[in-house]
C-alpha cells in the first residue's frame, strides 16, 4: 500500500484529504516525460504559448472561490487573503502572457567588415520547482508562468501541507490546452524532490521558495550538475518610522505587513524601529489596531488573523513571545495563544524590545511586533541593516532627502516606502545576501529561464 500525505485544517485540526505521495522513481518518470516535451513545446510559436496562458488566466477567474477555499482550508489564512492571492497568481499569468511574446535578440556591431553578430534567446530546458505552503498558488505562478512563457517544461513539488490547491491551479492549465508534459506535480517528500531534482541531468533549473538552510542544501545539490538556479530565501524585515512620518498611514500600512498570514510570509515586517519623539504615539495606535482584528477559522468572513501552520510554528512564536517578555518586553496587546482547536496565537504588539531579544534576531513567522526606539537615522539603518538577511524592508517618512537615505542605505532587495504592500507581477522581486539569488516577476523574471547565444558569421 502506498504511503499518503494527510493534509489537515490548521484551524481545526481536522483532515481535510489525503494524497498519495509519489516514490523518487514516479519523480524520475515525470523529469523523462518533461524532458521529451521540451523537445516538442520549445518550438511551439510564442504567440501560442501566450495564448495558453490567457486561456488559463481565464479558467484562474472563473475557478477563484474554489482555489480560495482550499487555500484556505488547507493554509488557514482568511478567505479574503486567499481570493487575494488567487488574483496575485493570476496576475503573473496574464503579465508572462504578455511577455512570452517580448523574449528579443539583438544584433552587435562587428568589429570585422564581412563578419556579423546576433544575439538570440532560447528556453533553458526542464524547470523544476519547489514552492511554500505560506502562498501555494502565488509563489507557483511566479515560477511556472514566465518559465512556460519562455518555452520551458515545468515540474513542481508543491509543499506537503498544502498541495492541493496547487494541484487544482495547475490542472487548470491543462484543462486551458497545455500537454501534460508541459505542466506536472509531484507530491513527495521534499527529501525525495530534492535529491531527484538536483541528480537529474534532465533539470536545467530549479527555482525554489523556502528557508535559508533548505536553499543552502539545494545549492550543493545543484553544483554537482552545475544547475541554473534562483533561490528566494528567508526574511528579518526591518519597519522603520521615522519622527516625520504620518503615523495613521504608517499603523495602516504596517499591520498590512505585518499580520498578513497571520505574519507567516517571508516578506512580513519583524523588527520595528520607531523614532523615539513619536514611539509611544505609533505604539498605541498600532496595539489598538491590531487588537480590533478579528481571530479565529478563516472561512469566516470577517476573520483578518487565522492559525500558525502547525505545532511547531506555533511553539516557535510563542517561545520568541516569552523571550520577550522575560527580557524586559512591556506586552501592550496579545501574547496569548492556545492550540485547544487549531493553533491561534494573539496579534501581540511588544514595546521596549532589545537587540538580545531573540525575536529581534531570528525570524518570526508569526503574528508578534516587537517595537525598539532609535534617536537617530543612521542608528536606525545599521540596526536594520544589521542581519545576514536582505529580502524585504520597510520605511515610512514624509521627507524626500531621508527617504532617500533610507532608501540607499538599507541593505535589502524589496522596500516599501510609506507602503506596506510593495509586491506586484511587475516588479523584480527577491533578495540581497542570504535572502536568495535571482529576480522573479517583472521582465527580469523571464530571464532565467532563458539561454543566451551568440552568432559570429562571416559573410
């Protein structure tokens, strides 16, 4: 009898399915079968691959409530967060829909008079992929669209807490006319993916959203067979609030960030650096703001704060919550949680927070804002600075010469300034240090799954 990944309801604890989780050899035979459809889908005319992914954007839209409620039952985020991110996916689709028809050469003046130069762009060949539970259909199409629209085969190991919406999205592409082989799930042990991805010579690249250690891992991996890779990596987001700031947009714009998922994205805000003058004005707000969100199952409707993924994230935020705490940590609201039914943590507002805090050193993955005063700019950007992290940050000021300060000065790939929602299908998105290497969205997201060559003739 096969062995089978049970998927659970974090908000009840209940299962909500079962699926079989597929051997390193199943893995094995979906690489061969993407490895000869590539031959065939690479020449396919570009203006058809775009017109596949219109027809899945299409189907994307008219199956939102469905993809929504699985997220949901599966992830434990808001049913308003899910329809949310059913949207954000389906913009990366329409955008690469586009872009699969820009992929251009160029031609090089010659340094010789009977000698020509051009440029041309080819697909990279089999992408394999490894993508978060966090935002299962997100963080899939921010992969498997610009790597179909560049003309590559596609094969994912969605995560084993929530695969089955991205198995529904990516069926969903099938039903809009991609073959089979263009377009594959595996559901295994990320061990088992692991291994075959990074052994197979038929992999040309692998794409992979997740912690640091993991990213680091696969890194070794793919050297042996000298894999293109792009790694988005883990996050310490830095909130910086300057002492001209507006502070009712910066207390929006911040729980935005920051209890997002419940604080479960790499991209949430962490550590909070409040200028003193206005510390104790931003603080209050901020904890009366955050207490009027509502807590409990996501598929209620007016649910904004849903459950920790599972035990251990839970305990994880609870210990950073209690470190705190025992650290001189003044609680303003929140600090509680209960795993009874679900695993529910409080959205917990901290002030007096300290650079020996652990909270203020590793990343949380949860609903919990730790507040720190700084008098000075520069002491805010070093602070910030001040981690081997380089995702995400953001800052909130009403002057152009500190914004740009700020903006030059911290050491991060993604910033918000006076908005705590910078993403978009748009924009390069993705890390500086161990946050990761390589773009994804925006026309540098096509890139790396593309081959350039050059052709030197002589005419």
């Amino acid at each position: 009898m096969s062995e089978e990944i049970i998927v659970l309801n974090p908000a009840t604890g209940q299962e909500i399915d079962r699926v079989k989780k597929e051997s390193k050899a199943d893995i094995d035979k979906k690489i061969e079968k993407a490895h000869e459809t590539f031959k065939k889908f690479k020449k396919k005319n570009p203006h058809d691959r775009s017109a596949l992914l219109t027809e899945w954007s299409k189907l994307i839209g008219e199956h939102k409530e469905e993809i929504a409620e699985l997220i949901t039952k599966e992830n434990g985020k808001p049913l308003q967060e899910s329809r949310g991110e059913v949207d954000y996916a389906r913009s990366y689709v329409d955008y690469y829909a586009e872009e699969a028809k820009r992929v251009y050469g160029r031609t090089i003046p010659p340094h010789e008079d009977d000698v020509r130069m051009v440029v041309t762009k080819q697909p990279i060949g089999v992408v394999a992929a490894i993508t978060p539970w966090n935002f299962p259909i997100a963080m899939m199409a921010r992969k498997a669209a610009p790597a179909v629209a560049a003309g590559c085969t596609f094969l994912v190991k969605p995560a084993s807490a929530t695969p089955l919406s991205a198995m529904k999205f990516l069926d969903l592409a099938l039903e809009a006319g991609f073959d089979e082989g263009v377009v594959q799930y595996v559901t295994a042990s990320g061990k088992d993916a692991g291994e075959a991805f990074t052994e197979s010579d038929k992999v040309m690249k692998i794409t992979f959203t997740g912690s640091t250690a993991v990213g680091k891992s696969l890194m070794e991996g793919a050297a042996s067979t000298v894999k293109n890779i792009t790694m988005e990596l883990g996050g310490h987001a830095p909130l910086v609030v300057h002492k001209d700031a507006d502070i009712d947009m910066a207390v929006e714009q911040a729980i935005a960030s920051k209890f997002r998922n419940s604080g479960q994205t790499c991209v949430c805000a962490n550590r909070f650096y409040v200028h003193e003058d206005i510390a104790d004005a931003f603080s209050k707000k901020f904890a009366d703001a955050s207490k009027k969100l509502k807590m409990g199952n996501g598929l209620d409707e007016d649910v904004a704060i849903g459950p920790m993924i599972n035990e251990d994230g839970y305990d994880k935020v609870m210990r950073h919550i209690n470190d705190a705490e025992e650290k001189g940590g003044k609680i303003l609201t929140g600090g509680k949680g209960s795993k009874d039914e679900g695993y529910f943590i409080e959205p917990t507002v901290i002030t007096g927070a300290t650079d020996e805090m652990v909270i203020m050193n590793e990343e949380t993955f949860g609903p919990v804002a730790p507040i720190q005063t700084f008098s000075t700019l520069d002491e805010a950007i070093e602070k910030a600075n001040d981690t081997e992290y380089g995702l995400a940050a953001y800052f909130f000021t009403e002057s152009y010469r500190d914004g740009i300060k700020l903006q030059e000065g911290l050491d991060f790939g993604v910033l918000g300034w006076n908005n705590g929602k910078p993403s978009a299908a748009q924009i390069p998105f993705g890390g500086l240090k161990e946050s990761g290497m390589g773009r994804e969205g925006g026309p540098e997201g096509i890139e790396p799954y593309l081959e350039t060559k050059i052709t030197s003739m002589r005419v």
